[in-house]
C-alpha cells in the first residue's frame, strides 16, 4: 500500500461515525495491515498529526482533528481537559538549550498562535525542526506565556545531518553546520570512510543530544575537503536531503516515450499547427512548457491561447516516473545547478516545445472584451508547432523600437508581439484595478564563475517582456481554475490566505509611526494605495519589507480560498507541468473533464497531497537560499572590512538583520556595536531607537556596513556599521530594477536555466 493510499485510509476510518480514538496498532488491525507493515501505519499517524489532521488524545489514543473530544492548539480536551493538556508542535531549540514549540494549528481560526516556551531540562532530545508532544505545565506568576514539557517525538525532521570532521584527544568529531546543535557530535570508527580533518561528512545520527547524555553519529559519506569546489552545493543536497539520480525504472519509461514519439497528431487532438505561436523565455533556458498565441477576432474581442506541455501524455499516474515526479513535487534550482522534477529526455526534449516541432500540449483558448474582461474560456488537448523561441531581452528591444523587427521575425510574428504587449497591459491594469498587491523590492542574482565560486551580482529586471508572459500564465491559472470548479471537481488550488487582523492592525500602527495616514488596512485597496504611495520615496523600503512580514504563505490546497495577493477568488496552478506535481495534478483532470469521465470523490487525498506539495516546495526555496548563502559566506571570508550598501530587513533586541543591495548577502549587526547611543527595542514600530536625537534604525533603512565576522561553520555573518546611508531621492530606490512580489504574487513566469544558473517559479 501506497503511502498516499495508506493516509488516505487512515482518515477515512477515523472519520467513520461512531469511531472512537485507538492506538496506531489497532488502527493497523483494523486496515488489516500485514504486522510487518505496522511501522508504515505508524509514520503515516505522525505525519496526519504534523499536518493537523489527525490528533493524540489521552494515552496516545488517534482521533480525527475535528471530532468533538479533540484536543485543541491549546492543549484543552472537551472530554478529559485535565489530562490532555497537550499540544503539537515544531521545536526549535536556542543555542543556551531552551527552546520553543511552535503549535501546527490555532485552537480557533482567528486565534492567535502562541509559541510554547520548554525549559533546557524539559526538552528531552528534541532537536530543531522535530515535530513532538509538549504537556502544557501551569502558568507561574507572571509568565507572559504558555510554557510545558516534551513528552514525546512524534516525528524527526532528519536523521542524517553534514558538518566537518575534526579530532581532539584521540576522539573523532563532527561539527554539525548551522545552529542545528551547540556541542559537536561525536563519531564511530571513521577510518572505515577514511574520513580526514576538515573534511565535509554526512552522517547518521544514532544517539539525538540531550541535557542528559551528548550525541552519537556514524559517518555515512565523505564528501571531501570543505574547500573544494562543488563540495558546499554537495553538502546542502545532503542536508535537505534533495534528489540526484532518477531511479532506472523511471529512466527505461523516459527512454520508451521518446522511442515512441513521432510527432504525429492523433485523433481527437485539436491540430493548432497552423497558428502563429511563440515561446518567451531567459535566453540560457533549456526547457520550454508555455508558447502563446493571440488573434483579433471580428466582433473586436481577443482570443489568448495559452499552450502548456501535456506532460501528463508522457506520464502516467501509478508509472515509475509518476513515482519518482511524485517524489520530488518540484524541481529545485540551485545556484550552481537544477535538480529537475523529470528526466531531461521529458523535460528538455519530449515535452519542451521547441520551435518547428511538433509537440503536444493542454491549450487554454481564453475569450476577452477589448477592455480585458473575460467572457469565456475553453480547455484542449492539442497540438501546436512554435514559430519562434524569443528570449525576454530580444522581446524588450522590440517594444523599444518595433520597425526593425519586421524583417528580422516575420510578419505574423512581429504582429503577434504587438498584440501580445497590447492585450497584456490591458490586463495587468484591469488586475490592478481588482486590488492585486505589488510589492517594488529590487531582486539581485549572484553570478557564479566555472568553479561554482561568486564572482558578481546583477540586479533581475521585471521589465515588460516578463509582465507580458505574467499576465497571460495568470489569466489561464485563473481561467482553468473557474472552470474545473463551474463543474464542481475537486482539484488542487493555489490558495493565499488574507494576513491575520493581528498582523494587519501591527502593519497600520508601523505606518502610521512612519508618518503616512491611512484607513484601516484590512482593505486591500488601502494597501495597495499606500504600496503605490511609497513608490520611489525614502519609506519605501521600510513599508515594502513590513507589508511582506505580514502575509501569509502561499500553499497547495483543495480548500475553496482564494489567492489574497493576486485578489483572485479561485486561484490554480497549470502552466507548468514540467516543474510542479501540482500542475500535473489539474492536467490529468482535465483530461478525465474532456473525456466525460467523473473522477472519485478525494478531497482527503487532495488535503495530503497539497501538504506534501507544499512541503517540497519550501524545502526548494530552503536549499536554495542556504546554497545562495553559503557561496556568499565563502565569497566574504577573505574580505573582511570590505564596505558594502545594505538595507535592513529585521529589527530585533540583539541587532539589525540587513541584505546586502548589490550582493545579496544576509547578516546581522549587533546592537552592542553601535556604541555612539544606548538603544531599546521597539516591537510595535520595528525599530532600535536610541536616546539622542535621529538615532532611530527600522525595517527598511538603508546603511553603509562592513564585513565585520564569517562563521563558515555556523553560517554567521557580522557587518559593522560604518554609516546611515543618505535617504534616496523620490524615484531613487528602484534603480530601474524589477519587482519581486509577495511570495505568490512574484513572478509567474521565470524559468530554471539548466546548468550553469538558476531561476525560480513560484506563483
């Protein structure tokens, strides 16, 4: 039994009338789980309690998360509130040994989630990241909040960790990287992977550190010595556990596709060969999943075809490579590299649609009024030959200048641009008008040279080429989601939730402290008036940085919400089938709508599915930004006192978080460096503010540091100030550079480069 399959029963069962909570092993007994496979039921509870959909009661009894004698996030229990006085969460420990549980779900919808503080002696072995069992203790005094004990891990977030090996007195030693453990770990028999000092390792760990006894590991795998090139992009493969190598099961059915693949049209695919399409992607990019096309018709109305690569020809659910797709939920675009989500046969040949060929595709034909409005959407499956790939920066040049273009693309192609930008902005300020929020924050990308070393930074442009291709792959997420849901399917929505009162109330007062007055800020059109009124002015910063603390992420879910920050109501994810499970998901959807088959009622499928969707996709993001910063710690570890511009983007009691504005670096300057004034903390304001006139530091300042401290090890970086900067002038900040949007609302378009570079998708 699939571990899908095997969720999937376990909440059926609980949720059967008249169940009453059980242990796991009944639970297994009950599914008639052969005893050997009692662990799998086992992992499967811990990972629906993580989740919150399945909760522990009293004696470690399950029980559906919404039932009646449910405990809640609080820890109270409406049958036995004095003994399940318990709460699951995610622990993060502090490097003096206490630590903090973080609740997987409020007791009510609008609560507000309180983290739960767990004493050095009562945290057990926990360590960060592991989701546990806290029993709530009594508040004492004056506590300002709830604090427990440990009683159990329910799930560990990883047992295998990487660090570098060093030996002292005669005992082998591993310095786990980050701040994941104070105390190094120590390490059996390391001859046996001849193991040398400095090297980088990954090992197991087979005692967790506690305040009762230290850790135990066993190395696994020398990656080889810290400072050889690759070896810190191999290190955070390890350590977010990321894929390589596709199984060969799955590289035998990518192999059998391409032998069968002949290009032709079958019957029952709508022939779009004839049309004029395009593709527009970075000029490195190696596979092409989206080509456009776009005709006047004679009533003046528009009619957009949006053309994806219909994987889901290539891959068949319950196939190896639905396995292996499955697995990695998207492909991860490290700095240095792509950890792709399918083979490349697939990827970059089969389902690519490369200019002059034929190639198969899921085409969204969308109906607009002149003035944008849709009035009507219909889904294919088709074929379609591209007439030109053109990359963003050729496609800039045209809109600059459109004459010379002419002979150099072609009639119809040239004409395609023209209508293609005119539809496109047409959109973008009808979306706009619905209240979609923008946040204008400049986005740079290290440049990397041929040993995966940094060697610059650029800033990313958001320029009019990209918007137009935004605008498009929005139109049809939005379009192909209404249409799935007019009839009633259930699919997987990209959801954004509206920030919590809590936190838009905190985001009013923080404005209002800058100086600009405003209405009640849950309205998002006073939002995005005040993100347009602070555009090239010296709040800009401060403004655009708190208003992205206060959202939500973005995730998977077939929960009927829309997407706040694009102001969508029924939001999905289709153009990109290539990198994202999600998007295969609604194809193979649409194919059974097109075919006139119902598929089955699996809204708990759908719920875990979403979750491990999502799940994948932040630890993409994760390794990703750890990979980004470990190359520039390694960059900065020979320049000390090097100056830099920097801009912060948190404010604490200790010091200022601050990004570097021409290297992207992330690091920290501590309150106690700034001798020239004694400074408090102000949460409210999200300032440092000292006692002299002027000496205030917020979210959103723009200063002048230098590299103070590199920590390779720990990953730490100290800047020391050198100066404020001065405030730019109105216009100044954006530097021309692009936006980059809230989490979702970023770009919905920007593919991965292949190897050699990267590139993100997020919306």
């Amino acid at each position: 039994m699939e571990a899908l399959e095997l969720e999937q029963k376990i909440l059926e069962l609980v949720s059967r009338p008249g169940y009453r909570p059980v242990k796991p092993r009944v639970i297994a007994e009950r599914l008639r789980v052969p005893k050997a496979q009692a662990a799998e039921v086992k992992r499967a509870v811990k990972g629906l309690v993580r989740r919150g959909q399945l909760v522990y009661g009293a004696n470690h009894l399950i029980g559906a998360a919404d039932a009646p004698d449910a405990p809640d996030a609080s820890g109270a229990s409406g049958a036995s509130k004095a003994h399940s006085n318990r709460v699951v969460g995610v622990f993060s420990r502090t490097q003096k040994g206490f630590g903090f549980v973080r609740p997987t779900a409020p007791s009510t919808p609008d609560a507000e989630v309180q983290d739960i503080y767990i004493p050095a002696k009562r945290t057990r072995d926990a360590a960060t990241g592991d989701v546990v069992l806290v029993q709530l203790s009594k508040r004492r005094g004056r506590e300002p909040g709830p604090r427990g004990e440990i009683v159990e891990i329910i799930e560990r977030q990883t047992h295998q960790f990487v660090g570098t090996y060093f030996e002292l007195a005669g005992t082998a030693y591993v310095r786990v990287d980050g701040k994941l453990f104070v105390q190094a770990i120590q390490v059996g028999d390391p001859g046996a992977k001849s193991a040398q000092p400095d090297d980088k390792v990954v090992f197991e760990m087979v005692r967790f550190p506690s305040p009762m006894h230290e850790g135990e590991g066993v190395i696994t795998e020398v990656l080889g010595p810290r400072a050889k090139p690759g070896v810190d992009t191999l290190s955070i493969i390890r350590e977010f556990s990321l894929p390589e190598e596709f199984a060969e099961d799955a590289l035998d059915e990518a192999r059998a596709a391409a032998d069968a693949f002949d290009e032709s049209i079958a019957e029952g695919r709508l022939d779009l060969t004839g049309e004029t399409v395009v593709t527009i992607d970075p000029i490195d990019a190696r596979d092409f999943d989206d080509a456009i096309s776009l005709e006047r018709l004679d009533n003046g109305h528009w009619l957009l075809g949006v053309h994806i690569a219909d994987v889901s020809h290539f891959v068949r659910p319950k196939t190896a490579l639905d396995r292996e797709a499955f697995g990695r939920a998207t492909s991860v675009y490290l700095p240095d590299r792509v950890i792709p989500m399918l083979p490349e046969v697939i990827s970059n040949s089969l389902a690519s649609l490369q200019p002059k060929k034929v190639r198969y595709t899921k085409s969204a034909m969308i109906e607009f009024t002149a003035q944008g409005q849709r009035v009507g959407a219909e889904l294919h499956t088709a074929a379609i030959r591209s007439d030109k790939r053109l990359a963003y920066e050729q496609v800039d040049e045209f809109l600059v200048d459109p004459a010379p273009w002419r002979r150099r693309l072609g009639v119809k192609v040239h004409d395609l641009l023209g209508r293609m930008h005119e539809l496109a902005m047409t959109l973008r300020r009808r979306r706009m008008q619905h209240g979609a929020l923008e946040l204008t924050m400049p986005e740079v990308k290290i440049e990397l040279d041929k040993q995966g070393r940094v060697s610059g930074a650029h800033v990313v442009e958001n320029t009019e080429s990209h918007q137009i291709i935004e605008e498009f792959m929005l139109a049809a997420n939005e379009a192909v989601a209404e249409l799935l849901r007019d009839k009633a399917l259930p699919f997987l929505r990209r959801i954004h939730e509206p920030p919590t009162p809590r936190k838009l109330a905190a985001l009013t007062e923080f404005v209002t402290e800058l100086g600009f007055q405003v209405e009640s800020l849950e309205s998002r059109f006073e939002l995005q008036k005040l993100l347009k009124r602070v555009e090239g002015q010296p709040e800009q910063h401060a403004v655009n940085f708190a208003t992205l603390r206060s959202m939500q992420r973005a995730v998977y879910s077939p929960a009927e919400e829309g997407h706040y920050a694009l102001a969508s109501d029924c939001y999905c994810h289709f153009t990109s089938p290539i990198r994202r499970y999600p998007d295969l998901t609604v194809h193979r959807l649409i194919d059974a709508m097109l075919a006139g088959r119902q598929p089955r009622d699996h809204m708990d499928e759908l719920v875990v599915l979403g979750q491990h969707c999502s799940d994948r996709e932040q630890r993409a993001e994760s390794a990703e930004r750890e990979l980004t910063k470990l190359k520039l710690l390694h960059y900065l570890n020979g320049r000390i006192g090097q100056q830099m511009d920097v801009v912060v983007t948190g404010v604490e009691s200790f010091g200022l978080f601050v990004q570097g504005v021409q290297l992207p670096a992330e690091g920290l300057v501590h309150a106690d460096s700034l001798l020239d004034d004694y400074y408090h903390f102000d949460r409210a304001t999200h300032t440092l503010a000292g006692y002299r006139s002027g000496n205030c530091y917020r979210l959103g300042d723009l200063l002048r540091v230098e590299v103070a401290r590199v920590d390779l090890e720990r990953r730490e970086l100290d800047f020391r100030l050198v100066q404020r900067t001065k405030r730019p002038a109105a216009g100044a900040s954006r530097q021309g550079a692009g936006a980059r949007r809230t989490r979702d609302a970023k770009k919905a378009k920007k593919k991965g480069r292949g190897k050699g570079g990267s590139s993100r998708q997020r919306r």
